[in-house]
C-alpha cells in the first residue's frame, strides 16, 4: 500500500512538473525580448538555487545537504553541469531561434524517446523489438519537423535549423540528466540532488553569462520582465525541477517520460494566445509520426 502511495505522488509530482513547464517555454520567450540566453538561464539559477536552498533550511535538512555535497561533490557537479548549466543554454538560445511552441513539441516527444533508449542501455530496462520500431519512427517524425523548408522558413517567420537542432540537443541533455538523477536517488534524496545541480550548474553558468552577455543590466529590466524571471527561477526552477526528480526517483523511467507529452499541449495553448504562434501541417504531421513511435516504444512496459 505504501509503495503504491509513493508511485501515485510520484506521479503527480511529474504531472505538476510538466505542466509548469508547458508554461516555461512560452514566458521564457517572452524573457529573452530584454535580456540575452545565459543572463536569463543565470538569473533562473540564482532564485531556484535560492529557493531550494531555503526549502532545506526550513526543514532542518540543510547541514545534511552540505555534508552530502561535501563527500560527493563529483556527483552535484556533473549532474550540474549536464542538467543545469547545458540545458539552460541549449533551451535558452534555441528559443530565441524557434518558437515556444516548436521547442516544446520537440523535446516533449524526443525526451520520451531517449529516455527509453537511454534506461536500457544504463538502468537495464527492457528494450524489445517494439520499441527499437518505435525509436525509429519516431526520428522520422523528427526529420520531418526538422527538414522540412517551409516550417523552417515560415512557422511564425521565426523557425530555423539551428533551433531546431538545439531544441533536440536539448532533448536528448535532458534525458541523460533524468537518467543520472534516478540512478543517484537510490542513495540520494531528490531535494538534495536538485539543490545541488542548479547551485553547481549555475555556478558553471555564470562566466558563460558575464563573457558573453551582460548581466548586470538587470536594472533596466521592466516589471514583466522580472516578474517572468521570479516565476522560472522559483517555479519553473526550483519547484519544477524538484518535483521531476522525486517523480522520477519513484515511476519506471519509461512511464515518467510519457508525462512529456502534456507540455506542448499547454505550450501551444500559451504561444496561440500569448504571442501569435502558428503551427504548419507539416508540424502537425512530424508530431503526429514522433508520437506513433513513442507509443511502440512505451508498448508492453
């Protein structure tokens, strides 16, 4: 009864956490209209490093953390790094060369893929014939959003290749960071884990932000523009991202991955009412094809 409780906040953690996120992409392109890629991914890091900082301390767990990081700090650093620091910057400057509503069909439907293929071949989950169909459907699927030239020149006038291409890097980082945060929860707790990425990752993040960009600037920001950034740093960063590692820790890495297929819907929502996006058939189409092929590969779970 107890493990089938813990499965069940498990899932919900993963169903809030997506959904969040459907809202992410679209005020994260909103954001960049002030201020560059890294300087925003920084700034998300700061207020979600500070708010699961404060979460800890609050429940009394923060000297463990400390001690935790302290034995192990390979462990927060890499895990950081892949899913903090490079996912923030794939994410961010993808959204400036794509819009919101793209980005997330494409890593809403590849992550599912990746993840699967990517659990196999590191937590032993089984991949049947079925699946390796699905994989392959699903990268037609892909193809076809991807090398299609009329969304690339035309879906919102804004599309391009290199965005697209980022969105599935995007992807396929955050897959592998999924997939580090299970294998490490087994000792780990996922608060502790998510602490540590985002103040480790944004620690990377930082000199990226200053060489490039200028991040001081921030007084010039409008009230929206803060405002977007207190709700990716607190929500979208520290809540968000801690409620998919618990999930995660909890659910078959395959079955989590499908809750990726709920972020698009909130995001094409956003993009059509917030900032005017269009989707082409051609979109409508490749999603359709990525979507039959993570349903082979979620097959026979």
């Amino acid at each position: 009864m107890l493990k089938k409780l813990k499965a069940n906040v498990g899932l919900l953690s993963l169903f809030l956490a997506t959904f969040i996120w459907g809202a992410t992409y679209v005020v994260t392109k909103i954001g960049l209209d002030e201020m560059g890629p890294n300087t925003l991914g920084f700034y998300r890091g700061i207020l979600g490093s500070a708010f699961l900082v404060s979460v800890l301390v609050f429940q009394g767990k923060f000297k463990s953390f400390f001690s935790t990081v302290k034995k192990q700090p390979h462990v927060f650093a890499l895990i950081g790094f892949i899913g903090i620091t490079l996912s923030m910057i794939t994410q961010n400057i993808a959204l400036t060369l794509t819009t919101s509503a793209l980005f997330s069909i494409i890593l809403a439907t590849t992550s599912p893929i990746f993840i699967a293929l990517i659990s196999a071949m590191f937590l032993k989950e089984k991949l049947s014939l079925t699946k390796i169909a699905g994989l392959v459907l699903g990268f037609i699927g892909v193809a076809v959003i991807l090398f299609n030239k009329d969304l690339i020149a035309g879906i919102g006038g804004t599309a391009s290749l290199i965005g697209q291409l980022l969105s599935l890097a995007t992807s396929f980082v955050w897959a592998i960071y999924s997939i580090q945060n299970k294998h490490y929860s087994k000792d780990i707790s996922a608060i502790f884990l998510t602490t540590g990425a985002y103040i480790f990752g944004t620690l990377f993040l930082a000199p990226v932000s200053f060489i490039f960009e200028t991040p001081l600037v921030f007084m010039s920001f409008s009230a929206i523009t803060w405002a977007i950034i207190l709700f990716l740093g607190i929500a979208s960063a520290g809540l968000a991202f801690y409620l998919w590692s618990y999930g995660f820790s909890k659910v078959e890495a395959s079955k989590a991955g499908m809750f990726m297929y709920l972020i698009p819907v909130i995001s094409l929502s956003l993009g059509w009412l917030l900032l005017d996006e269009v989707l082409t058939a051609q979109a409508v189409i490749g999603s359709a094809i990525i979507l039959g092929g993570v349903l082979l590969v979620e097959k026979n779970k």
